[in-house]
C-alpha cells in the first residue's frame, strides 16, 4: 500500500521572474488556490497521506501554507470570508507533512535523491505542480488511477500524453509495447530528444509511482543532459532491469511551468470550476 507522495519543489521558477524572485514558483496561484496546493489535494484523494516536500532556499512560504494562521483565522472568525479556507483547512486535517532541503539544483533525479530521507524503503508517488491535472468530480485523479495500477502490476509506472512533435524537446519521451487500455511496457526512454530522433510523440508528464529501488540506481546514474542527474535515465535502467509501464491517463493537464500553459489553465479554472462553486 502506497502511502507518502514525493513534491520536489525547489526549483527556481525563472520562466515567471520577476514573480518568482522571492514567491515560489508552487504559490503561483490558479485563480485562488496554489498549484502546489491542487497537487498535495490530488494525492490526499489518491490516499497518499504523507506529504514529503523537497524544498529549497526562499520556499518557507510553502511550508507556512500547510500551517495553520492563527492571526488569520482569529481575524476572519465568523465572517462570510471563513468558508474560503474549508479546502486547505480539509488537506491540514487529512495530510501529514515533512520537508528536506535540496541544496544544489542539479536536476529532477538529485531531487528525488534526496527526498530518500523521507520515503525510506516503501513505494511512493511524485507529483510535480508544474503539471496541472484536472479531473470530472465523478472520475478519479491521476495519481489515484496509477494508484490503482501499481497494487495490480507492482512496478514504476509514468504517466504519459501524446504530445505534438514540434513540443517534444520538452520532455523524456518513452516507446515500448502496449499492453491495452493506453498502458505501455517501457522498452526505451530518452529526455528531450530532437523531433526527428522522438522514438514517438509520448510524452512523460509530471506524475510518477517509483519503487524504492530507484535511489540505488540514481545513486550510480551519471550526470546526463544539462548536466543534471535525469530521472529518466534512471528509470530506462530499471525498465532494462525489470519493468516499468506507461499509462495514458484519463483527465487534463496543463502545463503551469510555461506561461501560456498557466493562463490557459487559469481561465478553464475560472469558466469550469471557481465560477460553478462561487455561484
């Protein structure tokens, strides 16, 4: 049973400076609620109740989210404005939190490297904020259908999309053999490659289940593109060394590390979910 869900939040957010010069980049909000926020709701609803959070410097308004304001909530006490913190007041309640530091940004492998501290020996979920994934209230969230999957199948599993091969630079990009219902048995996996060397258009998006092995191999895993320490090369050696499987997902994403991506976002929030509930 999978408990804890991996945040690794201690990016520095440059595609939205001057905003996130001193707000993280996590604190964005989508209209009125945080990105990081949807995320930690997404595995509290998946029954990931263990919050793990890899931060970094500047990020203490992350950990202050998931705290209670006594100032605030004395001072909003028996006002209309009360009902506005139900939602984060329901994740306080449900979610337990911890935090380590990641204290050189050297890619999405370090980072979950270092939230081993947090896991320990035990399977557990990733979610990355940058990746907004919206679900119908009568459909399950994504991390809750891998959820799903991983008690069936027992490996590392990645969600993935079908993306245009002009926005394949963008992201590891997986192929291998399917197995029904848009789920793939991994066979290679290669991080931002060129259009013409894209072994397809299916993208690796920011929802991962990873068996604890995987800090082993990212342990002995060599720095790759930029530099950094990719997570998906780790995950190409344990799919050479057992399985790993691609699952394409039921619901919508957004991609909230971009700008357009975080409007778009921002107004089907508005149209489709904050103006129903407000009304």
């Amino acid at each position: 049973m999978i408990r804890k869900c991996l945040f690794p939040v201690a990016g520095y957010g440059t595609r939205f400076l001057p905003a996130t010069k001193s707000m993280p980049k996590e604190m964005l909000p989508i209209v009125n609620k945080p990105l990081v926020q949807y995320g930690v709701e997404e595995a509290i609803n998946a029954d990931l109740n263990e919050i793990a959070l890899v931060t970094g410097r500047g990020k203490r308004a992350i950990a202050d989210h998931f705290d209670i304001s006594y100032e605030l909530e004395n001072q909003i006490a028996g006002s209309s404005k009360e009902r506005y913190l139900d939602c984060i007041r329901n994740v306080l309640e449900k979610g337990t939190f911890m935090m380590t530091r990641q204290r050189e940004m050297k890619g999405l492998g370090h980072a979950i490297l270092t939230g081993e501290c947090l896991v320990g020996d035990e399977a557990f979920g990733v979610i990355l904020s940058d990746d907004l994934c919206l679900n119908n209230e009568d459909d399950e969230g994504v991390m809750a259908q891998m959820v799903k999957l991983y008690n069936q199948f027992r490996c590392s599993i990645v969600a993935i999309q079908e993306v245009p091969l002009e926005e394949i630079e963008k992201y590891g990009v997986i192929a291998g053999e399917e197995m029904g219902d848009g789920l793939f048995r991994v066979s290679s996996m290669v991080e931002k490659p060129k259009p013409e060397d894209a072994p397809t258009n299916m993208a690796v998006i920011g929802r991962y289940i990873l068996t604890p092995d995987i800090f082993d191999i990212l342990r002995e895993t060599p720095p790759g593109k930029n530099g950094e320490v990719q997570l998906t090369d780790a995950l190409m050696t344990q799919a050479q060394n057992g399985c790993v499987l691609a699952y394409k997902f039921r619901g919508k994403r957004f991609d909230c590390g971009s700008v357009p991506g975080f409007i778009e976002a921002t107004n089907y929030v508005y149209e489709n979910i904050y103006a129903e509930g407000s009304s």
